[in-house]
C-alpha cells in the first residue's frame, strides 16, 4: 500500500498545512491529565478485598454504577461524622418485605438517622417483624388467584400471609382502643405509642420500637394509604357504632413537627431510599420555609438539606419524582448547592443491593476509627 494515499490514524488532522481545520476538527493540545490533576481510576483488585468497605472503597474508584456506590459511602459517612446534621432517612417501596427493617433499625440504635419519613405499608410490614412473624418466599408456579384463596399476598417475589395483618391488627387495635379521643392524632404521635407498646410487649428488634427508645419521631405523610390507616378507619367505625368519639386525625401536625423540628437544628441531611410521597414531603421543608418568610414575613430562616445521599434505580427521563436528581431540587430551594457546601451522592441501583453494601462499609468505618455517632448526638437534636 502507498504511504501517500493513507488518510486514517491520529495524524490524519494535522495533514492541512498544520492549521487543523478544513473539515477535519480544531487542532487538539493533548492534555497532561496528571497536571491537570485528573483523578486516575483503578482496578479492583479482589485479592487485597478483606471486608466489605475494602470492596466499596476499591469500587469508588471504578466507574459507573460501582463509582456511585463507593462516592455513596463517603457522603453517608460524611453525615454519620458530622455532628451538627440532624439526619432525616426516608423510606419507600417494600423494604421491610424485603427484610432491610433491621438495617434501618440500627441505623437509628447507632444515632445516625434522627428521623424517619414512611410509606405506611413499609411501616405495617415492618410490624409484622417486630411482632416476631415472617414472610415467605413466592413460588411462582402457583397463580395469584390461589395465592388469593389461600390467603397470600404477593409483593413481587415474597409473600406476606393474610394473617400476619390481622395480628398486625391485634396490635393497632390495643393501641387505638387506648387512646384519648381528646388528643388530636397525627402518624408521628401514633407510631410512638405503637413503639411504646412494642418496647414493653416484644423482644424482637424494630423500626417502630427502636425509634421510641431513640426518641425519632416517625412520619407517615399518606397515612390512610396503609394498613395501619384501615386499621384506624376501622376503629373509628367500632367507636362511632358503639356510641363513642371517633379519633380525630390532622395531617398537618406532622408537618408542623417535622418543620419545627428541622429549624432547631444547625445542618441537614436526607438519606433517601426509593422516592415518592416520603421523598419530596421531606424535601419540600425548603420551600415550606421559605413561602412562611416570603409569603407571611415570618422571622425564621431558609434551611435547606447540606446532605443528601439517594438509591433509586428509576431514570430522570421518566418525569416523576422518584427519578429528580439533587441538582434539579437545587432549583427548588430544597438543598444547599455543591458551590455552596452541598454534598450529594446518587446510586441507580437497587436499594436491596445498595443499601446493605454502602451501610456495612460506613459501619466498618465508624467502628474502625471511633463512631463519633451516639445516643447522645439523638438526644441532643431532639432539644
């Protein structure tokens, strides 16, 4: 082959006299990457893996979805670390089906999460595990209509038995039937008194129980879209049938709670699972306060999340919530840009998968040089 007649290979754009245009591109001026103080990215050497943040310190320097997770656990720990952010996690999707109740759990035990915004299925099924029940695995070769008959409901590939509700009931029904018509119910006030009767009825671990021995208050936005809000509706039937005052429920006192709350505290963190009604009630603080001193000249300040961390495999394309990266709520006012301080880590990835990994290392992490995190950090955001 001629020399003269080969147009491919690098050196094809500076055939023009050296000027780099004619058709071919600008001229490029290749980069040194170590003076440009590029981050170089390295391979993940399985065999100086030996625990599991050796794993997800050795993926954050990777790429792709394995990038995200590592950079995940150093914002987690960041939040865990630092002891003026009050962190709120929330909750969406079947988590505790899936049986992640006790990550959350402790979570809460070791003072990293202050707060905790639910779904109230997520919250109901979590009771079915501090109630010392259990859920099955699904075996697909039987329909769904003799999953029906049988008394099983189907949550993708787990069962949760008809029965376990109704125990679940048994419990909502001795906190319900204790409660004093007078006192203006709201989920955060109703799933302390359900903690408080697990913690002196029940020996299992829980979501609900460990948040009243935490004081972390529990907040359910769409409360009547659960088990627990049938449970409520029931009984406010029973109490109506018999002749008694029916339990009064106002929404707007968990957000009241939750504001208040948020305002004492110097700096905020939001550990989302998933997104949601969960999600953006929690998020929607920022703009809450900032319409209270725009729109009513009250005298408080614009607080906004300095944190965030979220794993949710739902793409932004779609248009829903679920799918909004922190950049876009940056625009909403509901978080502290990263010019600003903000610090933000976004895992697409499936919280079974992402949660236990990115937990498990910051754990490692904690336990190795010191948890700086206790009862105390809790008990001193509560004040």
């Amino acid at each position: 082959m001629k020399q003269g007649n080969h147009s491919g290979g690098h050196s094809a754009g500076k055939s023009h006299g050296g000027s780099g245009h004619g058709g071919d591109g600008v001229e490029r001026h290749l980069h040194n990457p170590i003076e440009d103080r590029l981050i170089p990215l390295e391979p993940l050497d399985l065999s100086k893996v030996k625990s599991i943040d050796d794993l997800v310190r050795g993926m954050s320097k990777t790429a792709f979805t394995g990038r995200q997770l590592g950079e995940a656990a150093d914002v987690l720990e960041a939040m865990a670390r630092d002891e003026e952010c009050f962190v709120v996690m929330t909750l969406s999707g079947a988590m505790t089906v899936a049986k992640q109740g006790l990550i959350v759990t402790e979570l809460i035990d070791r003072g990293i999460v202050n707060a905790v915004v639910s779904t109230g299925a997520l919250m109901a099924h979590g009771l079915v595990e501090a109630t010392g029940r259990a859920h099955f695995r699904y075996n697909p070769e039987v329909s769904d209509e003799e999953l029906y008959e049988q008394g099983y409901n189907r949550v993708y590939d787990t069962l949760e038995p008809e029965q376990n509700l109704d125990d679940v009931e048994e419990v909502m029904s001795a906190v319900l039937e204790g409660w004093d018509h007078n006192d203006v119910m709201c989920s955060y006030k109703l799933n302390h008194a359900i903690g408080a009767y697990l913690a002196k009825n029940t020996q299992e671990r829980g979501i609900l129980k460990s948040a009243h021995e935490m004081g972390v208050p529990v907040f359910v936005p769409a409360f009547s879209d659960s088990e627990m809000g049938l449970d409520t509706a029931l009984n406010n039937r029973v109490r109506e049938s018999t002749g008694r005052h029916k339990i009064r429920f106002d929404p707007f006192l968990d957000l009241e709670h939750f504001a208040a709350t948020l305002l004492r505290q110097k700096k905020l963190g939001i550990l989302t699972i998933g997104g949601g009604v969960p999600r953006n009630w929690s998020q929607q603080f920022g703009p809450f306060c900032e319409l209270r001193h725009r729109r009513l000249g009250e005298n408080i300040p614009l607080k906004r999340y300095h944190y965030g961390l979220r794993i949710c495999p739902e793409p932004v394309y779609w248009g829903g919530l679920s799918g909004s990266p922190y950049s876009e709520a940056v625009s909403w006012g509901k978080f502290v840009p990263p010019a600003e301080g903000g610090r933000f880590g976004e895992v697409f990835v499936d919280a079974t998968v992402g949660l236990p990994l990115i937990v498990a290392a910051v754990f490692e992490r904690l336990d190795k040089k010191g948890n700086k995190t206790s009862k105390a950090k809790t008990a001193a955001a509560r004040k």
